[in-house]
C-alpha cells in the first residue's frame, strides 16, 4: 500500500487506517491523523472511514481549555460489537 503510495496526504492514512483497524469484541474506538504542518487533527469514530471531524489546532487552542462528548460529533454510528444482554430472572408461578 505505502509503496506504491503518492506523496504521503490524510487520505492514504485515513487508508492505511483502514486496513489495519480492529473489530470484533475489541474494536478500535477511535482514530487519529495528524497533520502537523497544517495543524489539523482527523478525528474518526470506531472503524467508520467515511465520515471525521476536523479539528484546527489553532482554532482550539485560541479557545482555551474544553473538553468534547465524542460520539455526538458523528451523524453516523455502527454498533461494532453485539452488546450483552442481561435476563431478568424467570419467576417461576
């Protein structure tokens, strides 16, 4: 994949991501890319490539000390592993 890759860009990151991302009962919750000579951060929920959020370092350091809700960021989430169910016990008549 790398060495056959164009110039190094968020895209073929975001690619490479891809490709090595877990799933399972275990998933990867969350990845990054990092742009440092732009200052931008790629932000991606679990192993969904198709959408990020954008952040610009810049922008948020002008803004102080916050702290985000990740998952409301993203419009689309996919259950990546079946959440246990507990039953209720059986009450015997």
């Amino acid at each position: 994949m790398l060495s056959q890759a164009e110039p190094v860009s968020p895209l073929l990151v975001g690619e490479v991501l891809d490709a090595t991302h877990q799933e399972g009962k275990y998933p990867t919750q969350y990845s990054t890319i990092y742009d440092l000579r732009r200052r931008i951060v790629y932000l991606f929920y679990y192993y969904n490539f198709h959408e990020h959020v954008r952040i610009d370092l810049v922008e948020e350091l002008r803004r102080g000390a916050q702290d985000y809700d990740i998952p409301p960021l993203f419009s689309e989430v996919r259950p990546v592993a079946p959440v246990p169910r507990t039953r209720a016990p059986r009450s015997n008549p």
